[in-house]
C-alpha cells in the first residue's frame, strides 16, 4: 500500500476516533460535517441515522453518555486496513484502566472526496450490563 494510502487512512482513522472524544459542542458538529457528507448514513444495531444532524445526534447522545461522563475513552484498535473506497477497523470504549469494555468493528465506504458516506459498526464486544 502506498505511503499516501495509509497516511489518509491512518487519518480518516483518528479523525473518526476523535469526533467520538470532542469536548466542545460545536467543534463536534463541525466534525461530523468535515467527516460525513451530507446524506451519509450509519448502520448500527438495527438503527439507521442519516444526514449531519442525526449522525451528530447519535454522537452527541453517545458522548454524553460514554465519554463525557468519564466512563470511557473512544479508541482504535491495531486492525486498520482499505481497500479502495473502504476502510475498516475496530473502535472500542477503553476504560482509564485501560480495558476494552466495548468494541465494534467499523466498515466505512468513503466517496470519491475521501468523505464517509456510509458507516456501519458490528459490535464485537457487547458492553457489560
């Protein structure tokens, strides 16, 4: 894979990851625009969400919960690949005491511009009860 692949992956990667993390609002929102376009869905546990505001909805409500609450931090796993317009690899929640108390493996489908327009995450380590 050429330099410039996996240096876009690695990035589309953390920027995924960070939008997760973001602190400030607006800055989230932001994100979620610079990441998805504009009609980009994402696929997860039987639920679709579509357009800016409902991606940055689920993550908003997710943040609140997961992060802001200081349970966990998003992070990626070591398993980042692509091919083509795809890239996949595994986001988790990661306790402060460094366990993975959840994991999902993502696929994303990135269009022609390097933005996601479709994003599904299969759980593969359910969060504890």
């Amino acid at each position: 894979m050429p330099q410039t692949v996996e240096k876009g992956t690695a990035e589309i990667v953390a920027r995924y990851v960070a939008v997760w993390n973001e602190t400030d609002t607006e800055s989230r929102r932001t994100d979620v625009e610079a990441l998805w376009n504009s009609d980009a869905a994402e696929f997860v546990e039987g639920a679709a969400f579509r357009g800016h505001d409902e991606l940055y909805g689920r993550i908003d409500r997710a943040h609140e919960q997961f992060v802001a609450s200081g349970l966990y931090t998003a992070t990626a796993a070591t398993d980042v690949s692509q091919h083509d317009d795809i890239v996949t690899f595994t986001i988790q929640l990661t306790s402060p005491e460094e366990e993975v108390a959840w994991a999902a493996r993502v696929f994303l489908l990135l269009d022609g511009d390097g933005v996601i327009r479709e994003d599904y995450q299969l759980t593969v380590k359910a969060l504890a009860a």
